[in-house]
C-alpha cells in the first residue's frame, strides 16, 4: 500500500509541477489553465484547487480563491503540499490566522505527526498567538524531546512576558521562562550556544545581572563558542557595570583594552567605571558624559514621547545609577584610602597605551582618544587640576591629535564632543595653532589633499567654536563666497580620485552653502523669507558639486532641501531618484520628500513616492515574520525580540500613517470629478468612519535627523524640543486628515442608506443592512436605525473636527519656525491651520446634517436654518478664495519682481562691470540684507493645494446633499401620491441651488485666476528663456551663465507645472459642483 | 578608534550615512533579518563614539565537506571612515568566526572594477581564485572576482589553487 501511495504521490507531483512553476513565472493564467487540465483528470484534487484559487487570487479575483479554498479547507487536509500552497495564499488573503486554523485541524486528525505539529506552531508565530506557541512547542518536546522544542517554549514564554501589558504577568512569564531552563541546567541537557544565549537574555531582561555573571563564569560560559572574542568579556563587564561592582568592570575593561586597544566601548566603559570607583558618580546615565545638546550627539531619536529615553538600546549600562552609587562607595571604600586615586592609575595607565601605540606605522586613533575621553570626563567633573596634572592640558592633546589626524575626514568628527570643555578665553590661541597646521601655498591655497583635510578641519572647528556667531548676513556671504573660491582652487588637487570616492574638497560646498543659507535668512526668525536670488545661487553651486562629485549624497540632500524651500518640487524629484531611496529609507529618509511634492502640487511625484512607501510598509508583516520563523529554527532566539520591536516600530511609523491618510485625502479630491466617481474612491479605500485606529500613544518617529552634515555650536544644531514641537505638529495634522476622511466616509455611507430608503424595495434594505456587519440590531427598522446611527456619527465628527482645529489656533498664529539644515522640514499644520480651512469642511458637514435632517423627519426643517449655514459657509469660501486668489498673484508676482529686480541691477551693472566679484557680492548683500523678501512661490503653492483639498472635500459633501435632494425632487416634481415621503420646504432646493451657482461662479473664478497666474509665467518663463536668463546672475567661481539658464528654467517650469496641476484639480471641482444641479 | 558590536535592528534607522554611498546596496528588510536570524554572530556594525554608523560586514557561513567556508555578503564603511583600517577589523572578526566554525577558507566577490576593494583584500591576504562572468547586472554586465583566503583548518591551502578558467555564474556551487 506504501509503494502504491508513493506512486501517486510521484505522479500527483508531475502533474503539479507545471503549475508551480507557472506561477513562479508569474503568469498566472498559465497557471489556471494548467490546474484545469490537472482538475478534469482529478477533480478532487485538493493542492490543484488551491493551487488554481492562488493564481486566480493573483489575478485579482480574490472570491473565487476564497471559494476553492474555503471548500478545500472544509476537507481539512493532510498533505504537505496542499497545506503549503493554503499557507502561501492566507498569507496573500492577508488572513495568516486561517494558517493556525488549517494546521489545528491537520494536528487534531494526525496528533503524532512532528512535521505538521511545528508548522502550527511557526503559523502561532506568524500570528505572535505566544500562549499557544508554547503550548504546541511543550506538545512537540513531549512527542520528541529535542532540545530546540523545549526552547520555543521557553521563548514563548519570554515574549509572553515581554509583551505582557501589565508587570506582574510580565514578571511570572519571565520567572516561568527561566525556570524551565534552571530545571534543564540542574539536569544537565543544555547543549547549544544558542541555549546559553537565550538563558542570559531571561537573565538580563529581568535585571538579573548577578545570575548572568555566574552563567559566564561557570561551566556554561564554555559553550559559547561560535561568538567573537571579546563576547564573554563584554558580558562580564556589563555585568558589574549594572552590579556597580566598578572595580571588576574596570579590570575587564582594563584587559579588553591591553587586546583591543582601537574599540572605543571598552574605553567609555573603562573610564566610566574608574569615575565611579574614585566617587565621581556619573550625573546622568549618559555614556557620553560631555556630550553636546544636539540630537546628532547620538540619542536615538525614536520614541515620540520618551526622547531621551533610547539609552538601553546601546546595549550598555545605563540604569543602573541606584546601584551603583550604593555599591560603588563600598567597592571603591579600600581603594581610596590605601592606594592613591584610581584615576591617577587610570591616567597612566591609558598614557601607556597611548605611548605604546605611537610606534605602530600606522598608529590607531583609539589609544589617543582615550586619553582625551578621561581629560573631557575630569573637566566634566570640575576637575580641571586633576585633568591638566595626569592627562596634560585639554588643548594641548586636541591640538596634538589634530596634529596627527587632522588629515583624515574623521578628525572633525572625533573630537567634535570634547569641545564644549574647551575654555572660552583659549578658542582663539586654539584655532590658530590649528591654522599653524595647515600647509599652504603663498595665496594661502591648501598645498595638497592633507593640507585641504586639515584647512577644512580648521574650518569646521571654527564654525563649531562659535567663530562664524556675530558675522553678519553681509559677512556670512561673503565667507560661503571664499569657501566656494577654495572649492575651486582644490578642485584640481583631487582630480585623479575615483568617481565612486567622496571629493574631499566637497565639504567646503557644504560648509558654503550653510554660510549663504544663513546670510540669506534662512532661520533668522520667523517674518523674513529667505532671499530666492541666494536659493537659486546655492541651488546652481550644489548642482555644480554633485556633477564633480556624483557619490556625495550629502551635497544631494541639501540640494533637496534648497529647492524645497523654492517649492520647485518638479526638480528636488530629479535630485531626489538621484538618493535612489528604498525600503526602509523610505520611512527614515522619507521626511525630504514625499509631503513636500504633494503641498507643491507635484501629484505626480508625491504618487509614486507614496506608492512605494506604502509598498514598504505593507510588506512590513509579510517581510518580517519569515525571518521571526528563521530565529525558531536556527535558533537565534534572542532575536526574536527584537524583531518584534522592530516590526511594531515600523508598522506605527508616524510617516506611514501620514502618507497613508494623505494618499486617501488624495484619492477622494485631486481628480474626482462626479459623485459617482466619489462613492466608488471612498468605497475602495476601506475607511471605517466610526473608529480610527491608529495607535496613537504608540506612533514613532522614525526620521533619520542625523544623517546631514553641520558644524554649527551645540546651541544652533537640532534640539530635542524642536524635534518634539514639530512631531506634535504632524499628529496634530495626521488627526485633522483622519477625522476628515472618517467625516467624508460617513456622509457616504449615510447618503447611501438614505438612497436605498428612498428606492424603498425591500431587497435594497436587505443588502444595505447586511453589508452593514455591526447592525446586529432590531432588523424591523434596521434601515432606519443604522442610518440614524450614521446621521449621529457624522454629527459626532463634525464636532470634533471642529475642537481638534480649535485646539489647533496656536499653530495658526505662530509662523512656521525654521528648523536647522539638518532638522526636517516645518510641520505642515502651521500652514494649513492659517489657511482656516477647517471651517469650510465643518461648515459643510452642517450643511448635510440639515439637508438630512429635511429629509428624513417628516416636520420639514425650516430654510432659515439651512440659510444660515450656507451663509456662514459662503463666507469661509469667499474668504478662502479672495485670500488663495491674492496669494496666487502676490507669489508669482513676486518671483517674477524678483527676476526683474534682478534683472535691474544685471543692467546697472553692465554699466560698471569691471569688477564683477565685488559688485556681484553687494549685489547679494543689499538682497539680503531686505528687511522681508517677498514669501516663497512656495507658500502660494501649498495654500492653493490645501484649498483645492478642501473644495474636494466640500464638493463630496455637497454631493451627498445632492442626492439626498434629488429623489425627492423628483417625487415632488413628479407629484407622488406617496404621502409618507417626508416634507420638504421648497426653500431648502432653492437655498441649496443657489449657493451651488455662487460657489460654482467662485471657483470659476478661481480657475480663471489661476489660468491667469499661468499664462504670465509661461509668458515670463519664454520671455527669460529667449533672452537666456540673462536676468538671473548666478555667477560664481563655480557657475556661470549656463548655470543661470539651466536652474532658472528649471525653476519656472516646475511652477508651471504646478499651476498646470493645480488649475487641472481645481477645474475637477468645478466640474463635480456643477453637476450637483438639481 | 570604533565600538565593533552585533548589528541590531535598530541600526537600519540610521545607517544611511553609509548606505547612500551609491555603491552600498540598500536591501529588502527579509534580507537584513534573513541574515541576523541565521547567521546573527556574522553581521557586526562599526560605530563611531557619537553613535555614528560607520560601517557594517554582513556574512554567512555554508557549504559541504571541504567546501565549508565563510563567506562575506557585504562590506561597507562610510566614506569619511575609510582608509583607516576599519575593514580590516571588521573582516577579522569574520575570520575569527569562520575559524571557530571551523571552516576552510574565507570568500568573497567584488567587482573586477573595484581596484580599491581588491587591493585592500589583497593586502589582507585573500587572492583572486576565479573569474566569475557577468556576475553583476547591470549595463554592461560586469565580472566578479572570487577571492578567497585559506584558514588553518585548509592546512596545505588547497581551497586556494587559482583555478585557469573563468566560470559563469550558474556554475558557482
């Protein structure tokens, strides 16, 4: 019977196989046919038929999958293959508990089986279903007590633990977990590494460090063995670090260090723990005691709420600061009194290792900086004697490390956070002994790429030192204008690297460019806009270095940013897919540009962006649960942990849910042009008005803030309270869009229940109030009740759409501040709250809530009400319209003036242009230097697309009204004898038809603006084109003329190409607007 | 002057210092975790004391019999960090482990264009075993050398006899 069995099998798989491999070619209709083929010889075939409802699922027909697998299912199948290709299409349904399910019942019919006994539990693992994973994991270790089963339980019970939502039950899972091994440890059955790993994990999470040290050091220690070197050691001396057993911590570090003497952690650890022995009790848990206050000082800046909060994720001490002020005192208590100062041991100890070092060839950097590090932390500690007499003076060893590194990249950047500790009074005689460093030429142009390494150096630690603080805006200009000289002057110098390498003169663009940004009043307050004349400059310089220097993402960041600030989103797009950004860059780096082309209108762009961000994160599950699989099998059940953090991180991206809601905001408005076409958008999007569930508390920040290079002070990089002012920004705004799509939503649904009440057939109601799963209600009046559920929720939403904006009013009357380079662009609500917009849609939502409230209750609501709304709602549209209209001139006007002004004194300075640098530099000064430069065609670009949004929005809710209205229009027209339909004042149609003629006639009016603005910068844009853009001087040592045309015609194009978007959505409205004629 | 540890999760936040280089491949998540699931111990991180990513080696370690090595997935260090021997350490903790694992040898591809690559492995000790044909895709395709370096359990180095002829990619065991 066996033989014959595996015949069929063998045979059954020859048939299969062309499917498969079909659908692995992606043809899936291929793939259909050839699973019919299989069918008709074997109907029953179960793997064929899911096999065919995996390809018809892949072919978007997603009930009949659901109906071949749901007939398949009812047979509870045995067999691998057809309990496989079920897993692969749950997975694809989205419905990965139907896995659990499939696998119960297999496991219930074969309970000896192992195999499919463990593919239930990696289906509970899918599922994160802990309680039953350890169940089915006990089940297996007692069919086959292999040692990795018992370690899935044990496992299960951790995450049991860790995810538990109260402390108690997170303390018994944890106790429970490490029970299970301490019983296996007794006996003797611990085998793997991978075992040892996950016991100290149990051990660790719960605080246990003194249990963790003596797995270490015992019998159990030896079974690490697959780790690196230095791992047992790590570990012990992260122990007595949480122990405050500072002395054995300082003595493994101490060791670690004499074996590797370049890794930095044994340094801080080693340092840290010598403080502590010697009663300087670390203030902070910081590991970085002189850290600066910048976000770019190393803190991850995750978790909105708890900013600070990310130490434990560096894997090191901090925490521990009871402990250890309690045991250091008695550790160190010996120490003290009998032998001399540990930090004088310390001192000379770490100065052996520098000394040591020194002879290498190449000598490594960390022995130099350890030094350092001990110095920085004494002068931290106020003792500055202490710190001269064992380390030498503070600027003496920068200055010598400079002396030796100053020619790598690095150096900046490894001694950047001692410098605060620098004494104000010594900066001067500090940097000009730097400057002595620098081999120049006679023209004081760097000798070669070491020289340029260490004038950049110089530079930077200027810059950082607070030197570039008092200049001027004149004077910032000047200096980005000798920076960019040098850039030119080196250029040659590097020519023979390869293009794949990072130029090294690229820095001093980037320093230049802050220098200009800053002179061009980029974040010097809130009433000035920055000067677009100096945008375009920088704009042409960077253009300029990313040609020499195609590697340097740091040099395309900024220049995103640049044309951001010019609303040019038709190019930041180009420098943009230059990043070439995937997958998870798509959330850290997202904030450059996603919102921003959707704010400048650039549809288009802000599309494909958000398509693949959304791409990413749905897979997000999918990506992640196989790995989570893996840990269980290979057994790096540490991980797992980790992986589930990491998984919920990114699924409560505060990015994701903002693209998410305006990709929807998207849909519903930007190219919606009837009614229909809007009931058809919202029901494709699966908005559930009555509840949101985003997990508020739980949104996390995911942006990269520390990738982009700056040397400002401390003070003037990124704080932490602008990075939390602007988080609030956002989730305040994520709410407004929420709330308005949940509102959107129920006027549909609304609408449509009414509209099926007035059809009055029996099968509507019944199919309206079954596709309505939560009316589990009296099913007399189902109908009617459901619909005045609905009218309640639109009602409940208007109301706190309406408070969320109120609680908004501080937004609006702030302007947005402008956060450092570095720092993410200003938080859209500053803009949108001032364009009081809310209003319109609240207005609107009144509007319906009377409409149907006429039409429902039989007392006809008077016209006065409704008169009343629609005055209020005129207004807020007048007032959103004159204010757009306004805008929309005052901005292109003012690019255009701009031109001209320029254009101005292009000709002025023909007449004298015997000094071009000189006059050129005046030139940006006066334009600086303009107490306010006209505001951005940006602004005007992001008011026009959040007042087309929400005329979108007004229009859909007006074409609810609509058809509530139009029946009965119709019936009345028609004279119907139906008495019970309800009575409305004729006064309501009339009010409603007119406000729709005046609200048509404004945003007639509106387009027209708009195809006017159009016309003349297409007039201006040809005009500049013909003359070569000769009125925009973007010279410099670097750029020239050419660079004038290509950038300028690049500017205005990408306005047009707004205008053209914008006019297009707008003319959309109108269109929509005006079919709602009753 | 670098804190080498295990990679973790979080680290993909903020690694694009070193992964906007357009030669570091940014990958799928299911790559990254694949990896830190299978084979965590090989996937190590370069940090700099302000906590930044300066560079990460992910490997693996496969193969049958004779055949069983170590095998590097990817180097990467940030442009501002090279040329400071970060490689080279973090490739000895690679080597370190794939001893421990008992493996023959140590490989890896690189672009035949990557002069700057091919000269540091060199330095460190591994040779160009075969010339793998249009390896990389790309317009043009581009050719991979193999290169590898014996561990002491390959005690006459035998994983490391250049072959004579170029072998396609479909050939690679």
């Amino acid at each position: 019977m066996a033989g014959k069995a595996h015949v069929d099998d063998s045979v059954i798989e020859r048939r299969l196989r062309p499917i498969y491999e079909w659908l692995d070619a992606g043809n899936n209709k291929k793939a259909v046919q050839e699973a019919d083929k299989v069918l008709k010889k074997q109907a029953s075939l179960p793997c064929a038929r899911v096999l065919k409802g995996l390809a018809l699922l892949r072919l978007g027909k997603r009930d009949e999958c659901e109906g071949l697998v749901a007939a398949v299912v009812k047979e509870a199948p045995t067999d691998e293959a057809t309990l496989q290709a079920l897993t692969i299409c749950f997975r694809e349904l989205h419905q990965p508990e139907q896995i659990c399910r499939v696998y119960e019942t297999a496991t219930k019919k074969e309970p000896g089986n192992e195999e499919l006994l463990s593919h239930l539990f990696m289906a509970y693992v899918r599922v994160s279903n802990y309680r039953n994973q350890h169940q089915t994991a006990m089940r297996l270790f007692k069919l086959k007590p292999k040692n990795p089963y018992y370690f899935w339980a044990v496992m299960s019970h951790v995450m049991q633990g860790v995810k538990s939502g109260d402390q108690k039950g997170r303390e018994v899972s944890l106790l429970l977990a490490e029970r299970m091994v301490n019983n296996f440890v007794k006996e003797g059955k611990i085998e793997a590494e991978a075992e040892v790993l996950t016991y100290l994990h149990i051990l660790e999470t719960q605080g246990k460090y003194a249990e963790a040290l003596s797995v270490v050091e015992g019998e159990l220690g030896n079974k690490v063995v697959h780790q690196p070197g230095n791992f047992l050691r790590l570990k012990r001396a992260t122990y007595h670090t949480h122990l405050g057993q500072w002395q054995a911590a300082a003595d493994v570090y101490r060791d670690l260090i004499k074996d590797e003497h370049d890794n930095w952690q044994h340094y801080v650890g080693y340092i840290r723990a010598v403080m502590e022995i010697s009663g300087r009790h670390s203030p902070t848990h910081s590991l970085n005691p002189p850290s600066s206050t910048g976000v770019c000082s190393g803190s991850d800046n995750s978790s909105i709420s708890g900013f600070g909060g990310s130490d434990n994720s560096t894997g090191g001490c901090g925490g521990s600061d009871k402990s250890s002020v309690s045991n250091g005192g008695e550790d160190s208590g010996c120490d003290t009194c009998d032998k001399e100062d540990p930090v004088v041991t310390a001192a000379a100890h770490l100065a052996a290792v520098r000394k040591a070092a020194s002879t290498q060839e190449y000598p490594d950097r960390g022995p130099f900086l350890g030094l350092i590090h001990l110095a920085s932390t004494l002068h931290h500690h106020g003792d500055h004697t202490l710190s001269d007499t064992l380390c030498g003076d503070l600027m003496e060893l920068l200055l010598s490390y400079i002396t030796s590194y100053g020619d790598k990249m690095c150096c900046y950047a490894d001694i950047t956070q001692y410098l605060p500790n620098l004494p104000q009074e010594r900066i001067a005689p500090f940097l000009e002994k730097v400057e002595g460093l620098v081999n120049r030429r006679e023209d004081g142009v760097p000798l070669d790429v070491k020289a340029m390494y260490r004038d950049l150096c110089l530079v930077q630690l200027s810059r950082a030192l607070g030197q570039h603080e008092q200049l001027t805006p004149q004077e910032h200009i000047q200096l980005a204008d000798s920076l960019v000289d040098r850039y030119s002057q080196t250029l040659e110098l590097t020519s023979h690297m390869a293009e794949t390498d990072i130029r090294p003169g690229d820095a001093y663009l980037l320093l230049a460019a802050h220098s200009y940004l800053r002179g061009a009043g980029v974040r010097e307050g809130d009433t000035t806009h920055p000067n677009p004349h100096v945008l375009l400059r920088v704009a042409a310089i960077l253009e300029q270095g990313i040609g020499a220097s195609r590697a340097n993402f740091q040099l395309k960041l900024l220049l995103i940013k640049v044309y951001n600030m010019l609303g040019a989103s038709e190019i930041s797009h180009a420098v943009y897919e230059k990043c070439d950004l995937k997958h998870i860059q798509l959330d850290t780096l997202g904030h450059t540009l996603a919102l921003q082309a959707l704010d400048a209108a650039n549809y288009t762009a802000a599309a494909d962006i958000f398509s693949a961000t959304l791409k990413f994160f749905m897979a997000n599950y999918k990506d992640t649960s196989d790995p989570l699989i893996s840990s269980y099998k290979y057994g790096s059940l540490t991980r797992i942990p980790e992986f589930v953090e990491f998984r919920e991180r990114l699924s409560n991206s505060l990015h994701f849910a903002t693209v998410t809601a305006e990709q929807m905001l998207l849909d519903i408005t930007n190219e919606i042009s009837s009614h229909s076409q809007l009931v058809e958008a919202v029901s494709q999007l699966d908005i559930d008005p009555a509840t949101d569930k985003t997990c508020w508390d739980d949104l996390r920040d995911n942006r990269d803030l520390r990738v982009m290079d700056t040397w400002d002070p401390p003070h003037r990089q990124l704080q932490e309270v602008e990075v939390n002012a602007n988080v609030s920004g956002e989730v305040s705004l994520l709410k407004l869009r929420n709330l308005t799509l949940r509102l959107v939503a129920a006027a549909c649904r609304l609408t449509s229940h009414s509209s099926s009440n007035k059809a009055s057939t029996r099968d509507h109601q019944h199919r309206s109030s079954s596709t309505k799963k939560d009316s589990n209600s009296e099913c007399v009046n189902g109908e009617t009740s459901s619909a005045t559920d609905d009218a309640t929720l639109l009602a409940d939403l208007t109301t706190r759409l309406h408070q969320e904006s109120q609680s908004c009013a501080q937004y609006r009357a702030s302007s947005s501040p402008q956060l450092p380079l570095q720092g993410p662009d200003p938080s859209r609500i500053h803009l949108y709250a001032s364009c009081n917009l809310v209003g319109v849609i609240v207005r609107h939502s009144e509007v319906l809530q009377q409409v149907h409230k006429s039409c429902t209750q039989s007392q006809g609501v008077s016209g006065e009400v409704l008169k009343a709304a629609k005055g209020e709602v005129e207004a807020a549209v007048a007032a959103g319209l004159a204010e757009a209209q306004q805008l929309a001139v005052a901005t292109l006007v003012a690019a255009c003036s701009k031109e001209s002004a320029a254009e101005g004194e292009a000709t002025q300075r023909e007449t004298n242009n015997d000094n071009t640098f000189d006059s050129l530099s005046s030139d940006l000064s006066k334009l600086s230097l303009a107490t306010s430069s006209p505001p951005l065609p940006r602004h005007g670009l992001e008011r026009l697309h959040h007042l087309a949004q929400t005329l979108g929005v007004a229009a859909a809710l007006l074409g609810c009204c609509h058809s509530l209205l139009r029946p009965i229009k119709a019936s009345t027209s028609k004279k119907n004898k139906k008495r019970k339909d309800p009575v409305i004042t004729p006064g309501v149609m009339t009010e409603f038809s007119s406000y729709l003629t005046t609200l048509s006639s404004q945003i007639h009016q509106l387009k027209e603006a708009l195809s006017t603005q159009h016309k003349a910068v297409k007039a201006a844009q040809e005009q500049h084109t013909k003359e070569e853009y000769i009125c925009l001087d973007l010279t410099s040592p670097l750029t020239g003329p050419e660079d004038a045309k290509t950038i300028g015609s690049q500017v205005e194009l990408s306005y047009l190409k707004s205008l053209e978007r914008l006019t297009a959505s707008i003319a959309n409205k109108l269109k929509y607007i005006s079919s709602l004629r009753l | 002057m670098t804190t080498l540890r295990p990679f973790r999760c979080e680290d993909m936040f903020h690694f694009n210092n070193v992964n906007l280089d357009p030669l570091t491949e940014t990958y799928g998540l299911s790559f990254y975790l694949q990896y830190l699931a299978h084979w965590p111990e090989y996937f190590q991180v370069a940090e700099s004391p302000s906590g930044i990513v300066m560079g990460y080696i992910m490997g693996k370690a496969e193969g049958h019999g004779e055949n069983w090595h170590g095998h590097v997935t990817a180097l990467t260090v940030a442009p501002e960090y090279r040329r400071l021997g970060l490689a080279r350490q973090l490739m000895d903790i690679l080597e370190d482990i794939s001893e421990k694992k008992r493996c023959f040898f140590v490989d890896l591809f690189v672009r035949v264009s990557n002069r700057v690559a091919i000269t540091m492995y060199k330095k460190l000790g591994y040779i160009v075993y075969r010339t793998v044909l249009q390896y990389y895709s790309g317009d043009p395709d581009e050719d991979a050398y193999d290169m590898r370096k014996a561990l002491s359990r390959d005690v006459y180095a035998q994983s490391v006899v250049p072959l004579t002829h170029p072998v396609r990619p479909e050939d690679i065991e």
